[in-house]
C-alpha cells in the first residue's frame, strides 16, 4: 500500500437485513391497526385448533453481514462475487442510497455512483438537457458541468444528437451518455456497479481507459463486476463477498483464483449438466428470480456434462414473467476455466423476439450445432437484460462443463487445449500463382 493516502472509507460491523414475506399495504388506519392486535390470540387460537401451522408475518434475511473493510485514496478496489452475494446492497450503502441495519460507514470526501445506468433521465428531454439533470442528481454543480460539458458529450460521442431527445437514442447511445457523465464527476470517491455489461467493446475499454485515468488522480474507485479480467485489469486489491460476509481480501489475483475455484455454488444441481436457481437470490425489483433453470443437452436430448468438440450443444434456459419485460434479452456467457470471457450470444443479437406477455413459464433453447471449443473446462453464465441498459436478472458460471477431443477435420488429427479455445470451421485449398485449377493432393 505504500503509494496510498489516508483512509477515505470505513466500514465498520456493516450490515443489511431485509425483510421478506407477505406484502401489507404501508399504512393502516388507527382502527385496523387496534382490530389486527385484537385479533391476533383468536386467529392463533383459530389455527392452533385447526392443527394449522402458526404462519410468520415475514421473515428476514442478511444482505450483509459484519463487513468490516478500509479502503485508502487513490486505491482502485475490485468487489467480486456471485449475484446475490451482496455486493450491491454494500455499495448502496456507501452511496447513502439505502441505511445499514447495523454498523456504520464513514466516508472522506464526494461519492459520485454509476449503479445503474441512465437513473435520472428524462426521456422527453434532450441529451443536453439530462446531462445538466443528471449532473444534478449525482451531485455535480452547474459551473462544474459547463466545465466539463465538451468533455462528456466527446467521450459519449453524441455530439450530431445533443439536442435530440434521448428516448430517440440508441440502447449505446443512451449508456455511453450515462457512463460519461457519471465518470466526470469531479468526486474523490467512485462507485462503479457492473457498467462493462453494457454496451459494445470498444465502449467497455474506453470505460476501463476512463476508470484508470481517474485511479492516477488519487480519486478511489470501487469497482463492481463479473468481468475477471477487467478486475485483475484494473484493481491490484479485491475483496470476496459470500453470502454477505466478507470472505477474503487480498491481492485482485489471490481473490480471483479463490472464486473460481470454490464457487459457492447458490445452485441446485438437477443432474448432469442441469441447474435450478434458488428464488432467494434473484435480482430483479421483488426479489425473485427470472431465471429458473438451465440444462445442456446432446445431440440425443440428454442432459450431461462431458460434450465433445465439434458436436452439438443445445442450451435449455427456463425462465417465468421474462415476456412481461419490454425489450428483454435472453442471454449465455461463455467462459473459459480461467475466467475469461470467450464468445457471448443473446436474442437481441439474432432478432429473437420474446413471446407476448403471459404468466405461463417459457423455455429458451440455443442450438449450436458445432460446438467450438477445443478441450478444456468451460462456464456458461446466463443473464436476462433490458436490451443494452443493464441487467434484470443474472447468474454467474451457473453451469460448468468439459469438452472432449474430437476430429472436427475428419483427418484424425484430434485437435488440444494447444491449438488455442476455439476451433475454426474452415477449409484449405492451395491454387497455382497465376490462377488455374486447384492442385489435388
């Protein structure tokens, strides 16, 4: 630690209990509330008598738990876990969004947070007028932003549009704009959450190039994501939350090798290459899960583990209440055993529509008749989205499975971990110099 400066965030025996349960309406009448006292021995007595279990008003659970953490000027600190291991609610919490149930945070200096994109646009408005809203509502003065004015509309790259209402933007357009004005914000603390699972690229590493510019000005980031290799990137220090409680905290290569190889599963294993998602870590407004389950089949229908290169793979993904999401994305990650995220595909990339609305479940099944991988240990993340402007619901490297060797050519040359993670579906013909027919073999 020895280039950092002072200590700028404290927490300290953070933590954040919700409460879940059966929905009441937030306010009752002086009478209803008397009548509901008054009533309560008689329908416990009511129940008792019925041999009805006694049924709870709700239930609690811990977002997090005793967190205790120092983060110091200028440090760049990677947060890493799976989803639902709290790591937003701990960076709502240093944002003063939401209060700790117990604990307390102290912060030294301006937070400015990206915790999800576009919070506080207007979409009537123009793309000038919610940057100077959006300025606003993160905290920014108006001096400050007309001094930075030409700096957010040149990095969001929306120059011919800047007078054009946002709900006329693209899905790029509108993060690009969103993650300008936030990362200019004159702040000494920034709290990014998970902003590289928008937008295209080249978009992604402009906003890694950005985040690192603003490391070297002594301002402290924390940075929140899936993305392994943009953590080890960008943090030289990261911390693992599990199950709301601060599990280890190291170098970003030390964190990073202890989750990826004790996942912690938060899955139900079905069978062979098959998964169901608990509802208590879902991620969407009510808590709940969109996702249900996932399964890899074969060529035959059967759900397993071991495929082999070359072959078919078909991904089954079970969802319920997605149709009702306007815009939703249906998504798979691919990664490699490293982390590395390897080929990525959704049904907003080939124009699948989701169906009408309705309350029935529906399954997603992606077919790939030729499975590119060469042999290895492989994840598959899946993900429901709102087009490009961020995530509804999502599970980290829900399933693993392995690829087996193959003679994709039909030469019988079986293809290894060493010819590289993919296999290309090409073929080869060699041609006289100056044109003519092809040279046989």
């Amino acid at each position: 630690m020895g280039g950092m400066g002072e200590v700028v965030i404290r927490a300290e025996g953070l933590g954040k209990r919700y409460r879940i349960g059966r929905h009441e309406a937030p306010y009752k009448t002086l009478r209803e509330s008397l009548s509901g006292l008054a009533m309560a021995p008689v329908r416990r007595l009511e129940a008792l008598a019925r041999g009805r279990p006694l049924q709870r008003e709700h239930e609690t659970i811990w977002a997090l738990k005793d967190v205790n953490l120092d983060v110091r000027q200028g440090e760049v600190l990677g947060i890493i876990g799976r989803n639902g291991a709290g790591k937003s609610t701990l960076l709502k919490i240093l944002s003063r969004i939401t209060e700790p149930t117990e604990g307390r945070v102290v912060l030294n200096g301006r937070v400015g947070s990206l915790l999800e994109v576009g919070t506080g646009f207007h979409p009537e408005l123009t793309g000038r007028e919610n940057i100077y809203l959006n300025g606003a509502i993160l905290g920014m003065r108006k001096t400050e932003i007309d001094r930075r004015f030409d700096e957010i509309v040149d990095f969001a790259e929306i120059e011919r549009f800047l007078d054009t209402p946002v709900k006329r933007y693209s899905s790029g357009m509108y993060v690009r704009l969103a993650f300008a004005v936030a990362a200019h914000m004159e702040s000494e603390i920034l709290l990014i959450d998970e902003v590289l699972a928008v937008g295209d690229a080249e978009f992604q590493k402009k906003c890694l190039s950005k985040m690192k510019d603003v490391a070297t000005k002594q301002r402290t980031v924390i940075f929140v994501s899936h993305n392994m290799a943009a953590v080890e990137q960008l943090c030289h220090r990261s911390i693992l939350l599990q199950n709301g409680m601060l599990e280890f905290d190291a170098s970003s290569k030390d964190v990073i090798d202890r989750y990826l190889t004790d996942p912690g599963e938060k899955t139900v294993q079905l069978g062979a290459g098959s998964h169901s998602f608990s509802d208590e870590n879902g991620s969407d407004q009510q808590n709940r899960r969109i996702l249900r389950a996932v399964r890899l089949l074969d060529a035959d229908g059967n759900s397993r583990e071991n495929f082999v290169i070359g072959k078919p793979l078909t991904i089954e993904i079970d969802v319920e209440g997605v149709s009702a999401i306007p815009g939703a994305w249906i998504g798979v990650i691919f990664h490699s055993s490293l982390g590395h995220t390897i080929a990525s595909i959704n049904t907003g990339m080939t124009k699948t529509r989701v169906a009408q609305p309705r309350s029935a479940p529906e399954t997603a099944r992606l077919q790939i008749p030729r499975l590119p991988f060469t042999p290895g240990s492989y994840w598959i993340s899946v993900s429901i989205t709102r087009g490009l402007l961020g995530r509804v619901d999502f599970c980290d490297r829900a399933v693993k499975f392995q690829v087996e060797s193959g003679d994709v050519y039909g030469t019988g040359y079986a293809l290894s971990g060493e010819n590289g993670l993919v296999f290309l579906d090409g073929s080869w013909e060699i041609v006289p110099a100056s044109g003519g027919t092809t040279i046989a073999p």
